[in-house]
C-alpha cells in the first residue's frame, strides 16, 4: 500500500492506456506522461502501439462472446489469456518508448467486452444490469509490475448507469471550447458522442451511443471478403446505395431510443449481420457494404437531429476512431452535416488512432486520485463515483 500512497502524492506520472474494442482485432497501447488530475490534468503522449491479437484468436473470442456458442470453461480461461496479451502490449509499447517497466508508474486497462447487457432485468429479485469485460487487471499487474487499474464500467453499473460511455470525462478534459459548441465523435466498433456546449462545466455535458460505427461493415467485410475491414472504404465507393436496405437498418428500434443509452454486438454483431446478408441476399457485396457505410453515417446524423439539434447548434464535430480512415464514410458524414466543420482529432492535436487508449491511461490517473470520471447525464447513473479496481503487483 506503501507504493499506492506514493502514487497518490506524485505530481508526474508516467501511464500505460490499454483499449480494445468491439471490433476486437488486437489491442491499442498508449505511454502518456500525465501531470496533475481533474479539471488541471495535463498530458504528453509519448508512444502508441497497436498490438494484433493471435490468428484465430477473433473466432474464438467472436464463438464465446454469442450465448449460443459460449462456453463457461473458455470464459473464464480467456479472461486470463486476455490478461496475458494486455500485458504483452503494455510491454510493447514501454519498449517501443525506450524505456522500462520499473520507470512505468500505472496502467489503465479498459479490458475485451465480452457481454454489456445495461438493460435492467429482475433476477431472483433484483434488477440486474450487468457488463463484462475480460482481461483481469490483476493478471496485467502480476505480469508487468506496475499498479493496474481495470474494470472501470463495473462501478458506473453498480449506482445505475449503462456503464457506457466513459470517453466523455476526458473529452471534456481535453476538448471543452469557451466559444464553440462541440460535439466528438467516436467511430470505433460502436459510434458514440460527447455533447460540450460552450462554457460547459462537467455536469453539462452529455453523451451517448449511437449505434454500429464500424461493426457492421466490419462484419461484412469478413463475411464477404475474408478482410478484418474496409481499408480507405475503397469497397464501400465501389457500391451503390440500396434504399430499401438502408431503411430497414435505420428502423432498427435503438435509434428511437432517448438517450442515456449504450449498445454493443448484442444489438449490432454477428446476428444483426446475419439478417442484413439475408435481407440483402441477390445484391452486389459491394452495394452492401455501401449500404451499410452510409447506414453508419446516417444513423450519426439521424441522433444529432433527434437529439443534439433540439439543445443546441453544433459548431464543430471532432472524429476519432478507426473510422476515421475510411474515406467513404468522412465524406459522407459531411455531405449530411453540410457546412458543418467536420475535424479529426488531429487537427487538434490529438492521435484518433490512439484517443481511447489515452482516456483509459487519464481515467486510471483520476481513479488514483480518488475522483468521480463517469458523467450521469451520459450514463444514466444516480451519482458520479469513482471508477475501476486497482491491482498491486
């Protein structure tokens, strides 16, 4: 406890932010210098990784994260193998840096989402909310040395939060604007948005999930061409639009829903795309994975109608995520939002690459400070509260 307390009073520290996905293709590893914590945190990005997971690794993953297909015993051993390559990556990215393990001060692990089920059921009485992410902070601090923090949306569930999105606290951090209304825009595995009015103060802030950012094109670009994505969205430009397809897809009940809300593959992975292929059967894969962009973009554009528009006139909409580098999907973004000025995060100096990464990096820097990071206007939460499990050594 002795090392914790140290942690507690140093005004520098020297963080790992680990991130994987819903698109589960390997995990991104961030070192950041972080100074300070709260409204006067600062930070230094020093070295970013991506590190793939295994061949076959996916499948396995994909098999045990269906109810269908899971079984107990891989469950719980994947939990610990997942552990295992977190910390394989934390390594990495230490050495990527040229520095060591012993120089590292804490880890940030946001951990592999196996199942987030924030829909409240009764369960031997009790209405049970539940999330699950594998990848045991304890395993990734045993193998590395260094104090870990994990499991961040566990405590959000806990006082009645869906547990996503948390990305908003550091959005605020890092994005918050005096003059402009902002909205950031994750286009990871699912899109998600941070609302920050001008002037905002943290309890003004407000996020989402929007719904597939690149799962469904993902899915299909696997089903139909044996590749983890669409690179450049060069598929995606070579298709046309199917209209009857892309209505069915935006009729899907969770974009009427108000927000606070997450979603993740039980609503938009593998069965979700089984339909879509079926519905689409006799089509062009080309026009199916176009269809399916343009369903992304919409369906962005569809909740800022719904629900951003009504609050207040967006200024700026600032894009991180893989998503990012998919061509097709920036353009069609902007062809909905028009004269909107539409920015990647790097334009503020910021990685979109490495962005996730980061907030789990800040996120475990707030939770050694004993600070609430989850918002309730985002989450839904009864109050803030101090997020994650922390690991000794």
């Amino acid at each position: 406890m002795k090392d914790l307390l140290k942690l507690f009073h140093k005004k520098k520290k020297i963080v790992v932010g680990l991130m994987s996905g819903t698109s589960a293709d390997g995990i991104d590893a961030v070192l950041v210098e972080v100074r300070g914590s709260g409204l006067k945190t600062t930070f230094h990005q020093i070295a970013f990784a991506t590190v793939p997971y295994p061949a076959g690794f996916k499948d396995f993953l994909m098999k045990n994260s269906d109810r269908r297909t899971a079984r107990l015993d891989d469950v719980v051993r994947l939990n610990f193998l997942i552990g295992e390559f977190f910390a394989d990556a934390a390594k990495q990215v230490v050495r990527r840096a040229g520095k060591q393990l012993s120089g590292i001060d804490l880890i940030g692990s946001h951990g592999q989402t196996i199942s987030h089920l924030p829909q409240a059921q009764q369960v031997f009485g009790k209405k049970i909310a539940a999330t699950f992410q594998l990848g045991d902070p304890a395993v990734i601090a045993k193998r590395t040395g260094v104090i870990t923090v994990g499991d961040f949306r566990v405590a959000d569930v806990a006082v009645g939060g869906s547990g996503a999105p948390l990305v908003p606290y550091v959005d605020y951090l890092l994005f918050r604007s005096a003059k402009k209304n902002r909205v950031l825009l994750n286009l990871g595995g699912i899109a998600n948005i941070t609302l920050l009015p001008r002037k905002c103060d943290l309890q003004d802030v407000s996020a989402f999930d929007l719904g597939p950012g690149n799962m469904v094109i993902d899915g299909l670009m696997g089903h139909f061409f044996k590749k983890p994505f669409d690179r450049n969205g060069a598929v995606a430009h070579g298709g046309k639009i199917l209209p009857s397809l892309l209505h069915w897809m935006i009729s899907h009940p969770y974009f009427r829903r108000k927000p606070p809300k997450s979603t993740g593959r039980e609503e938009f992975g593998e069965m979700f795309v089984s339909e879509l292929v079926r519905k689409a059967k006799g089509h062009r894969k080309e026009d199916i994975v176009a269809t399916s962009t343009e369903f992304t973009a919409l369906a962005v554009f569809d909740a800022a109608i719904r629900f951003v528009q009504p609050k207040f006139g967006i200024d700026e909409l600032i894009v991180s995520g893989g998503g990012v580098h998919n061509a097709y999907l920036m353009k069609a973004l902007q062809r909905y939002f028009n004269r909107i000025t539409i920015k990647a995060a790097e334009s503020y100096g910021f990685s979109s690459d490495a962005k996730e990464a980061v907030c789990f990096a800040l996120l475990a820097n707030e939770t050694v400070a004993g600070n609430p990071a989850n918002i309730p206007r985002a989450t839904g939460a009864r109050y803030p509260t101090v997020l994650g499990k922390i690991c000794l050594p």
